[in-house]
C-alpha cells in the first residue's frame, strides 16, 4: 500500500465512529416518510358486524402509508402515521387447499398517533411502538349506510431505523393491532372479555424516511 493510500485508509477509519454517531434522530428533529408493506389480516367473528350472519375472515394484501414524527429526547419521540389496504374478505373452509369464495372486499385505513421508545447505536436504532388511533372499516357491500364505520384501535411494533446519514435512512417494523368492534349482537357476546369484540390483524411495514431540524 503506497503512503497515500494508507493515509486516506487511517483517515477513514478515524471518521467512521465519528459518522456513525452522528447518524441519529436529534432532539427537536422532524421525520416524514413513507412506503409499503404487507397486511395479514384476522377474522369478524359472528354478530361482530351488521354485514355478514357468521364468521367472516379478511385475506392478506398489500398496504401503503406515511407518517411524521418529532423526536423529543434521544430516546423517545412521538408520531403520526396513517396507513390503508384493501383486500378480500371471504368465506372460510377447512382443508388444506380450501375454497373460500370471496364475499365482498375491505378497505381498512388506519390514523394513529404514538410513541416511540428507541435504543439508538450508531447507525442503527431499535425500537418500540405503541400507538392508538381510528381505524375506518369500510366493507363494499350494496347498503351504503352501513358501510363506512370509524373504530378505536390499538397497537403496538417493534422495528428498527438504519440511518444512511443523519437526514435521510430506511426504517422497516412488525406491527399487531386491535380495533375494537363493539357488543356482539343476536345474542353472541360474553361480556366484556368476549374477543369476538375485536377485530385483529399484523402487518410488516417498510419504508424510506428524512429527517430536519434537531439540536445536538
């Protein structure tokens, strides 16, 4: 190795560190980003809903979102996000290659604000969510006045942010949700512990995200 070359090789080993501690979300910074992922979806148990007389399941699909976020302490930030897919809700069977007609399709959107709990380490920053929100379950079903319903949701994921540089990096997460349906009608529910109450899905979500402002 000639002396120019073994001098730019110290050089770079001597900012890498440096580099890397600085790709952080500061305190004060904003974030806003989006991208894609993927929708696994759950059950409506029967008398959960006004559509269907019985157990109803939506299919996994595609989903896309953006959210905002504001980091508060190195450790902790607050965020906005708004996430929606559309997929097939059908008839469940058994067996292992079942024929599960298709009995109408959900578009499920869901705004949700939350904190974040992260364990900055370079580049690289871990974390925990949990978030709570409305989730709009709109079922394409021929009775318009009972389509379209707003339900209180919750969630929580864990996900991790890979920071290419301080403004600009990829984040990628696991997410389960809760959105609560209400009192199961004609007789079903069981009480305040009934799970057919709640309609329960996960999703992994991924995307590119830049970030502005912050103080060291």
């Amino acid at each position: 190795m000639t002396p120019r070359r073994a001098a730019i090789a110290a050089l770079l080993c001597a900012l890498w560190p440096a580099g890397r501690a600085r790709a952080q979300a500061l305190p004060g910074s904003i974030e806003i980003g989006g991208g894609g992922g993927r929708f696994y979806g759950g059950a409506f148990a029967k008398g959960s809903n006004e559509e269907f007389e019985h157990r109803v399941e939506a299919d996994d699909d595609v989903l896309a979102g953006f959210w905002l976020g504001a980091q508060l302490t190195p450790r902790i930030g607050i965020e906005m996000s708004v996430r929606k897919s559309q997929e097939d809700i059908v008839n469940p069977a058994p067996g292992v290659f079942p024929r599960e007609p298709t009995a109408a399709t959900l578009e499920l959107t869901t705004v949700e604000t939350g904190i974040l709990f992260s364990f900055p380490f370079g580049q690289f920053a871990p974390y925990l969510g949990l978030d709570g929100g409305i989730s709009n379950i709109n079922i394409n079903v021929p009775d318009r006045a009972v389509r379209d319903v707003n339900r209180f949701g919750i969630s929580a994921a864990a996900g991790a942010k890979f920071y290419a540089a301080r403004w600009v990096g990829f984040r990628v997460e696991g997410r389960a949700r809760a959105t609560y349906l209400g009192r199961r009608s004609n007789g079903q529910d069981r009480g305040w512990t009934d799970g057919g109450r709640w309609f329960r899905n996960s999703e992994i979500f991924g995307g590119v995200f830049f970030a502005f402002g912050g103080r060291s």
